[in-house]
C-alpha cells in the first residue's frame, strides 16, 4: 500500500520546551521520533497524555517548529519550503482537534466555516459552486445541508466534530492529523464519529494520522502504529502485531490496563 | 436475603429553581459488600442522582420516593442534611476530580489525620492518629507514606491525589464508599490501579460500592449489577455478565454494541443513530423510543414501568425486552 517514498517522514527530531505542570514549569523533551508514513496508510499514534504525542501531531502539521532532525514531505525538506509551497502544504495537511467547538469560529454559519476553506484554498471556484461543495461536504459528514445557516453552538459535540471534518476535508487534503477526535464525545456518539472514520478511508483513500489514547479503536482503524511514552517512540509497527503481541514492556502494561 | 444496605425506591428528582422533574421512577437496591455500577452517556441524569441522594446537591431535591439507608429510612423533609450527616461516617465520597476535592494549601497528612479525628474524635492522641494516617496511605498505595504526608496535593500525580482522596474517605471506615466518575482524569494504566484498589478494598473490608460511570465495558469487569440511566430514566438493572450473553434492554445493548472493546472487530461495534436525550425533557413513555430500532407506538405512549421494589434485575421496555 505505501508507495516508496513516504509522504511523512520524520528523522530523529527532538524538540524540548517548558511545560506548565501544575505550579511549576519542567522541560519536556521530545527525543528521537523517527515516524515514516505511506501514502494512503492509517497511522496510529498511542500515547497517555503527556507522552508527546500532541506534539508529534503539530510537527506534523508545522503548527510548531522542531530543534533537531529532519522533515520530509513528499520528499522535501519542509524547512527549505518557499511561500507559495508552505501555502500548499497548508491545504494538503489538514488537522482535526479533539475539542471540535474549541475549532470553529462561533460568529460564522457551519456552512460558511466550510467555505471559508474553499476561498482559501480553491480560489478559482464562484460563490455558487463553493455553496454547491460545502453543502454536498456537510451531506457526506452526515449532516443536513439545511442547517448550514446555523452557528456551532447550535449543534451538539458529535455533529460539530462532523462540521470540523468536513472543513477539513472541503480543501481535498493528502493527509488527515486527527488529535483525539472522539475523547471528547459521549459513547454513543463516539462510534458514529468512528464509522465516519471508516467510511472516510474507505471512500477518500486518505492518509490519516490518528492520535489517540484509545488502544481499541486505534486497534480497529489503524494499519499501523507508534507507542509513544514521555517523549520517545518505545515500539511501532503494524497495529495487529503491535496491540496483540507487545514487543516493549511499557506497550505491554498499557494494554493490560486496557477494559 | 438480609435487608439491603441502600434502598431506593420510586425516586424522582426536581430542580429547585423551577421544580422541573429532572429524573424520575428510579428504584434500586445495593446490597452490603456488593460493587454496583451506575452507567449513561452525558445528560443521563447519573451524576445529579447520585449527588442528590447521598445530599450534595443544592440546586436539586428528592421530591418523591423513599430511600433507605442501612435500616433507617431517611425522611423526604430535611432529606440532604439527615444525608449529609451520614456522609464521612458511613458513607464515603470520592469525586470525579482529585485536583478540585483536596485542599490544596494543607499538607495531605493534615487532611487526612483531619479526617479521622472527625470519625473517630479526638482522644485517639496525635501520635496514634498520624500512625493510622500512615497506615491508610500505605494501604492506598502511596509510595513512602512518611515523606508523603508532609507534602502539599500539588506535589502528587492525579493518580496518587486520587488515592489520597480514598484514604480520607476509607478513613471513616464507611459501609458505602460511592465513587462518581473516579478515573475519568487519569491515564489507562492508573485508572486500572484505581479501579482495582476499590475492588480489593471492597472485597477485604466488606465495603459496598457505587461506582457510575459513562463506560460499561470497565463496569462490566469490574462489577456485580448494573443500573443503566437514560435521559433521566432508570431504563435497566443486568447482572455484569448478563451484557453480551443474554437479551437485555434495547438501549443497554445498543451501549454495549457502541464499545470498541478488546475482543471486538470492526464490524461488531455498531453506532445508536441520533443524539442522546437529556434528563429533564418532558416525556411520556421510554426516553430511548426516539433512537430505538425495536420502538413502536406504545413506546412512547405508555408509562414507563417502575421496578417493583427495588428488585435485583429490572428492565423497563415497554415491549419486555430483557424482562425475565
């Protein structure tokens, strides 16, 4: 499935900062992350919270810069990118976070949210036909075209995780960073967002990193997967071997702790 | 069967500020040294039950039903004082949040040599108070009690904060510990730490518990029965291991279906179409018939039952599914 070169790949990035825990500051290191990604692969990122993976997330996603070690994508050194190839980037990664209301601007319609993205990014398309895509972008997330007039808090956490996913995928992007898209829906909710999920690669063929702490439905989604803990990538490799036969004595505990 | 230890029966509660029927038919029993688990999704109404029954809640009151409480029935009238005096004696409460329930400018030790004066009064003697302090901190886990108890809750992980908390709540030597939402902050690995010291401390020391939560798979390896909540109503009373070998409640299938756990393939966990319902909306009938695949007119046409004293196993659809 992975084509040879990789569409992300990281090599020994390390990147340290101060994290604000509780009164006072500590240095948080990142250390080593090697993470090679294929096209069309679903990758998994494990972690508990504070292991890094968040971080990994926003390298990914050039949210956030990194201290040492490489960065290619598609086969270019991110740091030698010119303007115009940052900009494109920008619309061939996309990110959906774990707080979808947090992701939305409150003062805008969904629909005009979801176009928004497409004036950025496409700006070759007319008003007509931007209304045209954002309202087939909202049917395919499960969502009624008719309610696009409507603002975020008018809708509940799953359905403005759906309009926080098809913001995302309007700029028709290669790569898909989810950071813990369902930690913050109810149970019920969580599987629909999940079908969703699948229905997504499946259909859209895309590249999706998924970050979660989640050890059962990274299980289920993803081809492979990275284990992170306090800053560092203890075991990887494809989710089936990884999640059933744990190589590392701290992927092990974690899954024994797993209901 | 002895009397059980804590009594529910035909539970509704209203806020105070309009009177709205917030939950309502609510009746369960939990026995002594039995774990019970309390499950639903946001909204359910689980956590305003609890905190209503054993008298936390301000803006909320029983407003009909009777709950009795090792032996004594606790009259509706000054219904969360009479409960409040119970709590920190013979029952004990441990919350969601361990940042939010510690002092956070005492020392952990003060806290908890506190609360054993309040159990057990004061002519214990320093010494002995701080020696059973001690003893309670090792028995929760907490690494080199002596150098712990001199520290202030910021100086802890959420885990051990947690087991701190626990400590001052086992140090009433309750016969109920109630814990709301207990791992919810914490990481897989201290979550399972938590949850199986509860466990063991029930199973040595006779301890009842209620432990809610919105996941049924940790209360399905964890418990003995469990209460299913739904939009303010008690839909469902299974055994644990009743879910996923027997029929049960239409929506407490559908919850268990949700899960992605362990064992489960991809095509064997199945969403519930729709949004869940909050506790408080104005209904007749099952507050599930909106997302139900088996609903018909009935379902939301007739009063939901009540279980029939408190009975050990209950299923409240309309259409008998999971009656026994």
């Amino acid at each position: 499935m992975a084509s040879p070169e990789p569409l992300v790949d990281l090599a020994g990035i390390s990147k340290s900062f101060a994290r604000r825990f509780l009164v006072q500051n500590r240095t948080f290191r990142l250390r080593d992350i090697d993470i090679s990604i294929g096209r069309g692969e679903v990758v998994g990122l494990l972690g508990e919270s504070g292991s890094g993976k968040s971080t990994v997330a926003n390298i990914i996603t050039r949210l956030t810069g990194f201290d040492g070690g490489r960065y290619h994508y598609r086969g270019r050194d991110v740091s030698t990118l010119t303007r115009k190839e940052s900009f494109a980037f920008k619309s061939d990664v996309q990110i959906v976070f774990q707080d979808p209301y947090g992701s939305l601007n409150p003062r805008a319609t969904v629909r005009s949210s979801v176009m928004e993205s497409l004036l950025l990014h496409k700006p070759g398309l007319s008003r007509r036909e931007r209304i045209t895509r954002a309202n087939r972008l909202l049917e395919e997330v499960g969502l009624n075209p008719e309610r696009g007039d409507h603002y975020p808090h008018e809708f509940s956490g799953g359905q403005r995780q759906r309009i926080a996913i098809a913001r995302a995928l309007a700029v028709e992007p290669e790569l898909l960073v989810c950071d813990e898209p369902l930690s913050s829906l109810d149970v019920s909710i969580q599987a629909q967002i999940l079908e969703l999920f699948v229905r997504m690669i499946r259909e859209r063929h895309l590249t999706i990193v998924f970050i979660s702490h989640d050890v059962n439905v990274v299980r289920l989604i993803c081809d492979r997967v990275y284990i992170m803990n306090d800053g560092r990538i203890v075991e990887n490799g494809p989710a089936q071997d990884v999640l059933s036969n744990p190589q590392n004595e701290y992927t092990a505990r974690l899954l024994e702790a797993v209901y | 069967m002895d009397e059980p230890l804590l009594k529910v029966e035909n539970v509704a509660i209203s806020l105070r500020h309009d009177g709205r029927s917030m939950v309502a038919g609510v009746s369960f029993a939990v026995n002594e040294r039995e774990v019970f688990g309390i499950v639903g999704e946001s909204g359910s109404g689980k956590t305003l039950l609890t905190r209503t029954l054993f008298g936390l809640h301000d803006d909320a009151f029983l407003s009909r039903g009777s709950v009795t409480f090792a032996g004594e029935t606790v009259p509706l009238s000054g219904y969360a004082a009479a409960m409040r005096k119970r709590l920190g004696h013979a029952i004990g409460f441990v919350l969601q949040d361990p940042f939010s329930s510690l002092n956070p400018t005492m020392r952990v030790g003060k806290q908890i040599t506190e609360a054993i004066y309040l159990a057990k009064g004061w002519p214990m003697g320093a010494e002995r108070t701080k020696e059973a302090a001690m003893a309670l901190m090792s028995e929760v886990g907490i690494p080199e009690p002596k150098l712990a108890f001199d520290q202030f809750p910021d100086q802890f992980s959420g885990g051990m904060r947690q087991r701190i908390v626990f400590a001052i709540a086992l140090s009433q030597e309750p016969k109920l510990l109630v814990a709301d939402e207990p791992t919810t902050a914490l990481d897989a690995i201290t979550q399972r730490r938590v949850i199986d010291l509860i466990l063991d401390r029930s199973r040595r020391h006779k301890l009842a518990v209620i432990l809610i939560s919105h996941n049924l798979e940790l209360l399905r390896q964890s418990v003995d029965r469990i209460a299913v909540l739904y939009g303010g109503q008690l839909l469902n009373i299974v055994t644990a291991g009743e879910i996923g070998t027997r029929t049960i409640h239409p929506y407490a299938e559908a919850l268990f279906a949700c899960i992605p756990a362990r064992d489960k393939r991809l095509a064997d966990v199945r969403a519930i179409p729709g949004e869940p319902v909050a506790a408080g909306a104005a209904r007749i009938g099952c507050a599930f018939a909106s997302r139900c695949s088996f609903a018909e007119a009935v379902c939301r046409e007739a009063p939901l039952p009540v279980n029939p004293g408190a009975a050990a196993t209950f299923s409240a659809c309309l259409l008998g599914r999971g009656v026994h």
